[in-house]
C-alpha cells in the first residue's frame, strides 16, 4: 500500500486507479483527497515532472469555472459552437439546466479547495503547479454492486448507497464525442453496426477525421468489474435517477463539454472526447471525478495528443501500436512540454503555446514515426 502523501497526516487510502490517488482524512468521512501522480497510467515507468501537480491545479481552476454562473452566461456567445448544428443548439439553451440552473446558479461540484501538502488552501495560480498540489474535495459513497449469476450470464444488483452527509455515486461513466479523430473503440462500434449510429443520433455517417453535427452520449458501468457498454434503458435504470433528473445530467453533460470545446478552441485545440462521472445528493446533481485534460480526447493541427484518455479509449491492439510508434518521442521531456502547453492554454497565457504544440505534433505524428 502506498505511503500517504508527505505533511498530510492521518489519511487513510480509499482507491488508487489509473494515475491518480483518492485519501480520506482521519475522522472526516464527507472528504476525499485527490493526489494526482506524475506517472502516466499507460508507463508506470515515465516519470513526468510536475504532471500531478499541473493535473490537480487544472481541475481547481477549471471545476472554479464551472461554479461561476458568469462562465454560462458568456457560453452561447462562442464563436467557436457555430461549427454545431444551430437547431440542436438552440434547444441547449431554451432547457431549463442551462437558462435557470446553470446560467443563474453555476454548476454544482463536489470541488472544495486545492492544496499544498500541508492542507494549506492555495490559489488558482498557473506558476503555483512548481509545489506538490492536491485537490478536496466532497467525498461521494458508491453503491454496493453484487453479481449474479443466472443460467449462464452474469448480472449486477445494485443497493443504493446511504450514509449520513456523504452525496450518492451516480455509477456511470458518461462520454461525450464531437466527433472521431482516430481508429479507437467508439470507431470500432460504430463501423460494426451501421444502426448504432442512428441510435445515437448521428444523421450521417461518421467519418476519422470529421466532426458531427452535434456532439453524442455514451454510457458504462463505472463500478462493475469490466467497464460495459450500457444503453439509454440500462443507463437510466442504474443511475437511481428520476427520468426528468436523468435528462437533466444528460444535459449538464453536453453543457460541460460545450464549455471545454469553447475553451479549446481559443488555443487551436479540437476536442473529441470528454469523461465526466457525477454524483446526487439533497440538492441535485453534482459534477466529480476530475476534468483537467487527461479525461479528454483532444488534438493540434490534426495530431492527436497523447492524455490518458486519448490512449485509454484505444483497443489494446490500436493502443501497443500507438505507444509503439511514439517510441522514444514519447519521453518526459516531450510530456512534461505537453501538459505545460495545456496548462497554458487552459489559463489564457496563449503565447508560446501554439509553436510549443506544434513542436510536440513533429513528434507525435504517424509520419514521425
């Protein structure tokens, strides 16, 4: 078992999963502290400088951004969403998760403070990434999943899960896609069932390399033993939600990644992919988990870029392939100039970001290889 983070005492480890590890403060059930790690889920043995810490710092800036109705209110003046479909937008704007809940309250999340090893509150501050940072937050409680086996095939019950002043895990995994920039697993389903396609909504037939007409849902189970595929019926049922609650995350789901599409843009970066989990507590929905890049698909002048969820959402196949031709480019050197570029990016301090993008795409290209 891992030791607890240094000057943090009295921390207890609740789970420890691709790159980043949740504590719990001794005595403070309603708390979690996220420890992001400096090591890639895909190379436990690339160490890249400062990557926790610029995760952890990108999270409190960007969940900060969510709670400020001000941040919605400015969302629908994009330039950058006039590349959607307006019918579809407009539709966003009329319901009511963004003209009443969001534009004039923010976005619940369970982000409290970021801080330093001492449990010290520190600012939202680009250069503050140089000290160990982490991120507090509301701790959510996960619902029992037990499986069953019938006749030959495996089910899950789930008991809901209740504990006094902790939210309830919405067990769901929630992607949002703009479109597919790449041969990964959503390509894979999409070219095995034409039909799967117009389940989604999609009016045309998706192309590598094209961006839909709007962006599209999918759901997994999140606590199960395999990530599984859920449809709108399976995901509904699981999530213990109301369906009008459920309709409700669904929008809030497009409205965050309508946000971080917007925010991209101004740097020259396509998003095409975003993970967002959420919890429920008296109030209503609120947004967990993490939202800084490596939960998103993005890319520079046509590259994809190489977070986490860029190499998760390949099939093991695609993805020894892809990590395979970075190679030696795929370096902490390389990293540590990528998550630093972001960084940047995402904080508004454009200048050098484009050339250092570029830079980084030479290596990361298939021509390069």
């Amino acid at each position: 078992m891992p030791d607890p983070p240094p000057a943090l005492e009295n921390l207890s480890l609740l789970s420890s999963h691709r790159s980043k590890r949740l504590w719990q403060p001794q005595g403070l059930e309603t708390l979690v502290i996220f420890e992001y790690l400096d090591c890639p889920a895909y190379n436990q043995q690339l160490a890249v400088p400062g990557k926790g810490s610029r995760l952890a710092l990108l999270d409190a800036f960007l969940f900060e951004k969510l709670q400020s109705a001000r941040t919605w209110a400015a969302l629908p003046h994009s330039p950058a969403l006039s590349t959607l479909a307006s019918s579809w937008l407009d539709r966003r704007w009329s319901h009511l998760t963004f003209s009443h809940l969001l534009s004039e309250h923010g976005l619940p999340t369970h982000y409290r403070h970021l801080i330093d090893g001492t449990g010290r509150h520190i600012a939202c501050k680009q250069q503050f990434w140089q000290q160990k940072l982490f991120v507090e937050a509301r701790r959510a409680a996960c619902p029992v999943v037990r499986p069953y086996s019938i006749g030959s095939e495996q089910v899950y019950f789930y008991d809901s899960a209740t504990s006094n002043g902790v939210m309830r895990l919405i067990p769901l995994e929630v992607i949002v896609y703009f479109g597919l920039c790449q041969r990964n697993s959503f390509s894979e389903r999409l070219q095995a069932d034409r039909s799967y396609a117009q389940l989604l909504g999609l009016r045309r037939r998706p192309e590598i390399g094209k961006c839909f007409e709007y962006p599209v849902l999918e759901f997994f189970a999140s606590t199960e033993a395999e990530r599984r595929l859920l449809s709108l019926q399976e995901a509904l049922l699981i999530s213990s939600l109301p369906p009008g609650q459920f309709e409700e995350l669904i929008e809030t789901a497009y409205m965050i990644s309508l946000f971080l599409f917007a925010m991209y843009s101004q740097s020259l970066i396509d998003l095409w992919a975003a993970r967002l989990e959420f919890a429920v507590d008296r109030k209503g929905l609120v947004l967990i988990g993490s939202i800084n890049p490596d939960e998103q698909v993005i890319s520079f002048a046509g590259t994809v870029l190489p977070t986490e969820l860029a190499v998760a959402g390949l099939t093991r196949a695609l993805a020894e392939g892809t990590l395979e031709q970075f190679g030696e480019h795929l370096s902490a050197e390389a990293l540590e100039l990528l998550y630093d570029s972001l960084s940047s990016a995402i904080f508004g301090n454009e200048a050098n970001t484009p050339e250092n993008l570029r830079s980084l795409c030479q290596l990361f290209s298939p021509t390069s290889a």
